[in-house]
C-alpha cells in the first residue's frame, strides 16, 4: 500500500494544490479591500418642502457608511449651517447699524408725514365734535317730539272729557223732568221691576248714568285733576254727581214706598250707589226715608 501512494504521488499534479491556495488568497484579498467612499450627503435633500428625518434615513441604506460615520456627518452639517447663519446674522446686523449712517435727508420728510398726521388727528376730532352735537341736537328734538305728542294725547283727551261731560249733563237735564225716549227701548226689559205709579228714573237709566260719570271721571283723572282744564270743570262733575245721587235718593224712597215689589230695585239702586262710591249718601237717604 505504501509502496503504491509512493509510486503515485510523484505523478499526482501539484498545479491543483496551487489554485485552490491562490483562489483562497485571492477570496480574501477581497474581503479586505476597502469599501467605496461615499459621497457628501447633497444639501437639496434637506431643503425639499416635504422633508421627513426617518423617511430620508431609510432611504440611506445602501449608503456604504457605518451609523456612527453618518452620524458624525450629520452634525458637522449642521456645525456649518450653523456657522453660516451666524455669519448671515452678523453680515446683516452690520448693514442694520450702518443704516442709520447711510440714511441722510429724510428729516424733512419724516417731519411732513407728522404734520399730516397731526393735521389728520385734528380733522377727525372735529368730526367726532359734529357728530356728538348732531347727536345732542336729535336727542333734544326727539325729547321734544315725545313733549308734543303727549301734549297732543293730553289735547284728545280734554276734547273728550268736554264731549263726555257735556252730553251727561244734557242726559242728567232731560232725565230730571222726564225718561230719556233713548233709554225707553232698554228700560221695558224693567218694566216688570219698577212698581206702577213711579214716576222717577228707572234703575237701568240710573246705572247708566252712574256708569258715564265714572267713565268721565277716570279720564279727568288720566288728565290731572290740578290741570287747569279739569280744575275748571271739576265744579260742573260735582253738580253731575250730585244730581245723580239726587236721582238715586228719590228712586230709593220710590222702592221703599212700594215695599215688597220694590226691593228688587232697591238691591239694584244700593249697587249704583257702591259704583259712585258714595256709600255715605246711600245710608243717609235710607235713613231719611
């Protein structure tokens, strides 16, 4: 056996051993070999408008550079955009400085444009005055407008006081000699009430009497009783009420007299005398009787 690996190792090549040594050796010559440098990172990648930090590191992967060189990088960037500003704020400080030197002459202008605004502040001033005194002016007139109408309310008012007054001394006038041919319509509604042989005003005429005087002495009193209009007819609404507290007293003996067929109208009478609110004259005249 050993003489036969003798006899076959002189002839065995030895070229074969060879390649396999110089491919292994050149497999690793390549390993080592250094890899690429890469590349500065371009400025405009950080000036895109929609510039994401992750986005653009992950975009960094087939980049042959290790994180910490990346790293390294990064912030010798911005030591240089720093520097950069820096120099940009102090270039342009210089200018700001040196602008009140280059700025020469304007003095006069600057002077107009004060006198303007002066003159502009002036102008509105007096235009705010105006308007304060149109204000007081329409303030003043509408003061005197609300003076007139109450005046002209007031006026209606004495106008109607005067007709009221007026027509309820005529209806007192006609009622004390005789029944009013207006109310005799409404009074055979009474009829039935008033005892035969009466000849004074029936109940519903006196209630309508009282009625319109207690009307036109609540208008008296919306007026004023210390106006002069109603203090010159105050003495013409006491001889309307008198008078019809007259009536009242003679309606009232009247009932009293037919006894029993005229209580009905007495009931009806003492109501008429609490409306006139002369409750006094009521007790007197049942007394009287």
């Amino acid at each position: 056996m050993m003489a036969h690996l003798s006899t076959l190792s002189p002839t065995r090549p030895l070229s074969s051993r060879s390649f396999v040594l110089t491919s292994s050796s050149s497999s690793d010559t390549e390993d080592d070999a250094p890899l690429p440098f890469p590349t500065a990172l371009p400025r405009s990648d950080f000036l895109a408008a929609n510039f994401d930090p992750a986005d653009y590191l992950s975009s960094l992967a087939n980049r042959h550079q290790t994180l910490e060189d990346l790293r390294s990088d990064l912030r010798e960037r911005s030591a240089a955009i720093s520097s950069e500003l820096l120099e940009l704020v102090n270039s342009n400080y210089t200018s700001f400085l040196s602008l009140g030197d280059e700025l020469k002459g304007g003095e006069e202008r600057v002077e107009d444009v004060r006198v303007a605004l002066l003159g502009f502040r002036r102008a509105v001033e007096e235009i705010k005055g105006h308007v304060r005194e149109r204000g007081s002016e329409v303030a003043a007139l509408n003061k005197d407008l609300s003076g007139v109408r109450g005046e002209i309310e007031s006026g209606r008012k004495m106008l109607e006081l005067d007709e009221r007054i007026s027509l309820l001394e005529g209806r007192l006038a006609i009622g004390s000699t005789r029944p009013d041919s207006d109310d005799s319509d409404g009074d055979e509604e009474e009829a039935s009430d008033e005892p035969e042989g009466t000849v004074g005003s029936s109940s519903a005429k006196l209630a309508q009497l009282a009625s319109e005087y207690v009307t036109v002495d609540g208008l008296a009193n919306e007026i004023g009783r210390e106006t002069p209009f109603v203090r010159k007819i105050e003495e013409r609404l006491i001889r309307c009420r008198n008078t019809i507290v007259l009536d009242l007293g003679t309606a009232l003996k009247e009932a009293k007299t037919a006894g029993v067929r005229g209580q009905a109208k007495l009931l009806k009478l003492m109501g008429i005398y609490s409306l006139l609110d002369a409750q006094v004259e009521a007790v007197h005249a049942l007394k009287s009787s």
